[in-house]
C-alpha cells in the first residue's frame, strides 16, 4: 500500500513534554520541537544529519553536505517528514513526504536517513536505562561522557562504541566510536524550534572552520572604578567602568559582551544527586539552540563546584557571522530554583582578554 502523508501546519509548539521514540522510556521525555543534529565522517565529504520531533507521531530527517570546492561536489540538502505508529514497540512508518533539490544522489541519501532513523532507534531501545553524565568536562571532551556501550554496528565497520547520555534528544546517542578510538558520528548541536515559522532545524549549515572576527574588539582598562552591584535577592559581581547597566540585572561591555543575571526555576527533582549541581535535565536546556543561533557541542565544558556549575560553549549566528563564547554560571538556591549568571562575549574579545572576563564572572556570587 502506498504510504500518504499529510501535514497541517505546525502550530506554536508547547513545553508540554511527550513520551519518545516508540519502544523505550527515557529519563528526559522530548519536547516537541527539540532536534539534534549528527556529523557523520563516514562520508568522503562534510556530512550531517538532523533529526526533529514535532510531536509523537510526526518527525523530520534531514541530510545536508556543503559544497565541496576541492571535489566539485555541489550542495546537497534532503529532508524527509514521516509518520510514525506511535503504539508500535518500534519504528514503523505510515507516512512519508520528500523535500529536496532533486540530484542524482537522492535515492541514496533517503536510504541513507531512513537506516539512520531505524538503527538508531533500535539501538537505544537495546541500551534500556541509561545514567546522566553531570561530571566535569573542563579540559576533556563532553562528547565522550556518558554511558559507554559495546555494539557491533555494520554501517559504523563493526565493534564500536556508543556513548549513549540523556541530555540528548530523541535517541539519546552522543556519539560512536570506532575501533580505532576516534569518533565517526558525533553530536554537533540540539536545539528547539519555537513554531512552524521558526527555520533553526533546516538553516544548519555545520560551523565555520576559521573565523576572522575584525568587527569586534576590546581593550581592558588599565584601572577603572569597581562598582558592586546587588540585587535584593542577594546576587551581587563587580564590574568597572567598561560596563554599562542596561536594565536592573543586564550591564553591557562597549561591543564585546553583555551580561545579566536572574533565576531559573527548574522541576523538582531536576539537581543532580549532590543537589548543587544541573541534572542532564538542566543542562539539556542550557545547551540547547534556537532563533538561527547554534551551540557548538564540541565546544561545551562543564566546571562543577560545591555551590552549583559553570556551563561554557561557543555559539555560532550564520545571519551576522558572529561567534561568541557563552558561559552559564549555576548556583544552588531553594529545591526549585538556581540563582543564574550568563555571559556572552564575542570570541575575538574573549580569546585575547580570557583572563579579564573570566575575573568578572568570578566576581558574581550569591549571598542566600
């Protein structure tokens, strides 16, 4: 029987938190909207696949390489909408719709994107429970932390490793290593788009290899006066001259940063074990991409500490050409909140003056 598929336009999408995938319980159920995004080094060119759910029954793939100047290899840009019966203990399909410029290629890649959607999924079911991974990152790869598995995986050239973590959605998978200790499949970004107007998930272009950033710069003041500011809820840092408040809880650095400080209410039971630090729950939102803006996963460090966590990444804007280094400071209040610093500085400034915005981030604390 030929597979029919519509799909009605995507309204705002809500926080309301679905199941999964069929055939497995995660620890995190999905939100609708969430995606993630794979780059996949079996291919001889720069590959990617992205995977989006849009609510338990209807799901997009989408498969992009860039051009490849070297091989002459043009563009290629395939998406796949599908169905799914979401009562079947896995991946069963009763719809499908195929969105892309048409190459000789395409078969393929569409080949390609539904053995993806069907080991993957299958391959998670097999892993069952799987822990969270809150531990230090700083100085290592975050790719790497998780529950590591053994698993023969033919696609991948046999025995591998799959480092599965819960702070990834949909299947949970990380990524895959090879016998030889390198990964071939790893996580590049997650995010969630807002609403069917919202073009985050098939923008993703991959990130920039070298970036010459000119248009942003800074220079530290050789001494400037050191104002404390305090909020009444006891978060206070220290900032000179360079910065300017902007609203109660946001300062501005000249055309290097910007900073603002506040809570976050998170579920109950959403800390981890130690009750000071983010759970994979937690950090799953902090990492997360939206508005056409892009955490590089490859980037994130995570610093925990006796009062809380420190996140660092690095975001990518493909509209401005802009990359700035994010850092999210986490400090433990009541059951269901953390107090809540977060920085963004444009990488030029940042990488030649680490020293001095790390000292003003070190200067924010919380006196509960």
């Amino acid at each position: 029987m030929k597979k029919t598929l519509l799909f009605p336009a995507l309204a705002v999408l809500t926080a309301l938190r679905l199941s999964a995938l069929p055939g497995f319980s995660p620890s995190i159920s999905d939100v609708p909207g969430e995606f993630v995004y794979y780059q996949d080094k079996t291919f001889e060119r720069e590959s990617y696949i992205g995977f989006l759910m849009y609510d338990e029954k209807t799901y997009a793939a989408r498969y992009y390489a860039p051009f490849d100047p070297k091989k002459s290899s043009p563009e290629m840009n395939v998406r796949v909408y599908v169905t799914l019966d979401p009562d079947a203990g896995h991946i069963e399909l009763t719809g499908e719709k195929i969105i892309s410029a048409r190459t000789p290629d395409d078969g393929e890649i569409i080949n390609y994107i539904h053995d993806m959607l069907y080991e993957l999924n299958a391959r998670r079911i097999k892993a069952g429970l799987i822990s969270e991974s809150t531990e230090n990152t700083k100085g290592s790869s975050f790719l790497f932390t998780g529950t590591a598995v053994k698993e023969d995986f033919m696609q991948f050239g046999g025995t591998v490793t799959v480092i599965y973590d819960s702070t990834v959605p949909l299947f949970n998978i990380k990524a895959i290593e090879n016998a030889r200790g390198t990964a071939d499949f790893f996580v590049v970004t997650t995010g969630r788009i807002q609403s069917s107007e919202d073009t985050t998930f098939e923008d993703f272009k991959g990130f920039p290899k070298n970036h010459n950033d000119k248009k942003h710069s800074f220079k530290k003041p050789k001494k400037s006066k050191i104002t404390e500011y305090e909020l009444s809820d006891g978060q206070r840092i220290s900032l000179d001259e360079c910065w300017q408040r902007s609203m109660e809880n946001m300062w501005f650095c000249q055309n290097a940063a910007v900073i603002s400080i506040g809570t976050i209410n998170v579920p109950s039971g959403a800390k981890a074990a130690s009750g000071k630090t983010a759970s994979s729950e937690v950090l799953r939102t902090l990492l997360k991409s939206t508005g056409n803006s892009y955490c590089n996963w490859e980037s994130v460090e995570i610093e925990n500490n006796a009062s809380g966590c420190t996140v660092r990444s690095t975001v990518y804007q493909p509209s401005a050409e802009n990359i700035t280094v994010n850092i999210k400071k986490l400090t433990a209040g009541t059951d269901e909140v953390f107090y809540f610093l977060t920085a963004a500085v444009f990488k030029s400034a940042y990488d030649k003056n680490r020293s001095y915005f790390e000292s003003v981030i070190k200067s924010y604390r919380v006196e509960q």
